[in-house]
C-alpha cells in the first residue's frame, strides 16, 4: 500500500455490526481533544468520529440521521427529526 492509502477490512474482519434503529447522532462539542467530532450513540454504545472539515460533519450528521430515521417498520416509525445545529 502506499502512503496515506486505506486498506480493506476482510470479510473475515468483522468485529460486530449495529441497527441504526433508535441511534442518536449529533455534534460531540463538549468533545475538546478534536475539531469536527461527531458523537454517535445506538445499541446502548457511543463511538466518537472526527470528520475532516465542518460540511463532512453536516453531511455525516445528515446520513445518519437519514439512516435512523427509514430504519424502523413503517408502523413504528415516528415523523423525521432534521438534524439540529447550534447557529
């Protein structure tokens, strides 16, 4: 590989997968050790990603939120919450 390159996961390299059902994603701003982090909570565990500007951070947020928000049965879900971000 060269530098700065990433390499695949095999498939055997799968550790555990998640749902999106009931995750909560936002901004991690009390996170201070990194800019642009983004607090993912879902399955009772949170991970911390750091996102390389402020619109890769808007876009993830927005994934995620997208993701949550078609992952439950049509009878379960709830109206969509937009992600919110401090002005």
């Amino acid at each position: 590989l060269r530098s700065g390159d990433i390499q695949k996961p095999g498939k055997g390299d799968l550790i555990r997968a998640y749902t999106l059902q009931h995750a909560e994603s936002g901004l991690g701003n009390d996170y201070l050790k990194r800019k642009n982090v983004i607090r993912v909570r879902l399955e009772g565990e949170q991970f911390l990603l750091q996102a390389a500007d402020v619109p890769s951070v808007v876009e993830w947020i927005e994934g995620f939120h997208a993701g949550t928000n078609i992952s439950l049965d049509l009878d379960h879900r709830v109206m969509p919450k937009g992600p919110m971000f401090p002005r």
